[in-house]
C-alpha cells in the first residue's frame, strides 16, 4: 500500500476545547486510508525528534482529519501552526477496524480522545448502512458531536463533570444495559486501558466480540524500534505493525 512521507498542506486547524483542536491537512488522491489506522506526524524542524502517532478522525477524498490533544512540546507547536504552512506525514500505518460484511450492528464506545478514531469508523458503517449505538466519554466539556451526529442514529454522552454530557460517570457505565437490551455485531473502543479492558470484559460475557484500538507511545511507527509492544495470547506483539487494531480475545490486560 502507497504510504504518504513527506511534507503536507495544512487546510485548517479547528480548535474544538481549550485543549482539543481538530487538524484537516491533504491528501493526494492515490493514498487508501482505513479507518483505525495512524500517521506519524511531526511539525517541520529539528525539535523534538520524534514523530508523534496519531490516529485517524476522518478522511475523504483529499483532506485527512486528526483529533489531537494538547499534551506536551510538539502537540503545543502543531496547534499553533496556520493554514497553508506544511507538517510531515508519515502513512497511513497500522492495520485499522475490521468492518465485517456480515455486521448489521455495532456499538462504538470511547474514552476522552479515543473518541476521534471512532468517527472514522462510525462514517464507513454509516455508508454501509450497518446500524450504529456511539457511547462517549468526557473528562469534562464534551466536544465534536456535531460531527459524529451526522453518522450515528444514537450517541449517549457521560463526563466526569456532572454539568456535562447526558449522565455523569463513565461511558462502561452503560455498557452492560446496551448490550443486554441490543443485538450487537461487534463492539468497537478506543481510550483509557482501564476502559478498554472493561469493555472487553462486559462484552465477552455477552458473547459479543471486541475490536481495541490500543493506544502506546512510539518512536518509529514501522516495527523498528520495538517500542510499542503489548501482551498478547500469542505472545508480545508491535501495536504500530500488529494493530493497532487486535480482537478483544487476543490482548491481555493487567487487571
């Protein structure tokens, strides 16, 4: 597969919470994205010298969409850049979602800003006519809803800040009604370990099968540096060339 590796456009950056910015950069016409999958992205110069991974909100036919939160040096630098200047992008990398034929039913389920991935995922069953339940997670203010309301028939909100959201909590709060209540294909997540080892648990006992999009830190992105690793029944496997995407019944979580 084409992989995009070189400098970029940026179309625009949307700041979505005081902390949360959406960044929409090209995309030329013969790369093929996968929702689920990353890049590797880093603003131009030579501080940090690592790349970032970051994981995919949406996509279309010349514009790529990443969710990014603020957390340090280079996510800082990156929002303050403007349209027309250029970023590195290295990508698409990773395996992304499964989206099965078969599936008539699926519940996305997100924490913080593993939620953006999701949206990705939520467009192509959208397409695919497949019929979607979104659960999302806040810390606090909730954000990018419009978006995701144009590709789900029902999102249900928690935040930790009671103010916020349609429910005060968690979103696994819910989890174990849904499921019971629905009849579920699969259950797509992303987030927090703590909230994917949670999902995982709750929908093995409904016999509904889980893909995680893992979340690790990464040097390289490509399988060279090793790491990125995770636990598996299969043993250790690389998140960046082995997922990010593996099923529910494969990873093991330290609970």
């Amino acid at each position: 597969m084409k992989k995009m590796n070189d400098t970029f456009k940026i179309k625009k950056i949307e700041y979505l919470t005081e902390a949360v910015y959406k960044l929409l950069v090209e995309k030329p016409k013969d790369i093929v994205v996968k929702a689920g999958q990353f890049f590797m992205i880093k603003s131009i110069g030579d501080y940090p010298l690592l790349n970032r991974p970051i994981s995919i909100s949406n996509f279309n036919e010349d514009t790529l969409e990443f969710g990014i939160k603020t957390l340090g040096i280079e996510t800082k630098r990156i929002r303050q850049l403007k349209p027309g200047e250029r970023i590195y992008l290295l990508g698409p990398l990773g395996n992304g979602f499964d989206i099965k034929e078969t599936y008539k039913e699926v519940l996305l389920l997100g924490g913080g800003i593993g939620i953006e991935p999701l949206k990705a995922a939520l467009k192509v069953l959208s397409n695919k006519n497949i019929k979607t339940t979104t659960v999302l997670g806040y810390k606090d203010e909730c954000f990018d809803l419009e978006d995701f309301k144009k590709y789900t028939g029902e999102i249900i909100t928690f935040s930790e800040t009671k103010s916020k959201g349609d429910y005060f909590g968690y979103p696994t709060d819910a989890l174990e009604k849904i499921l019971s209540e629905g009849n579920f294909d699969g259950v797509f997540t992303c987030g927090p370990e703590v909230l994917m080892a949670k999902v995982n648990k709750i929908s093995k006992v409904y016999n509904v099968e889980t893909q995680l999009l893992l979340e690790e830190k990464m040097a390289c992105g490509i399988g060279a540096c090793l790491g990125c690793t995770c636990e598996t029944k299969n043993g250790y496997k690389k998140v960046c060339t082995d997922g990010p995407m593996f099923s529910g019944d494969e990873v093991l979580f330290n609970e």
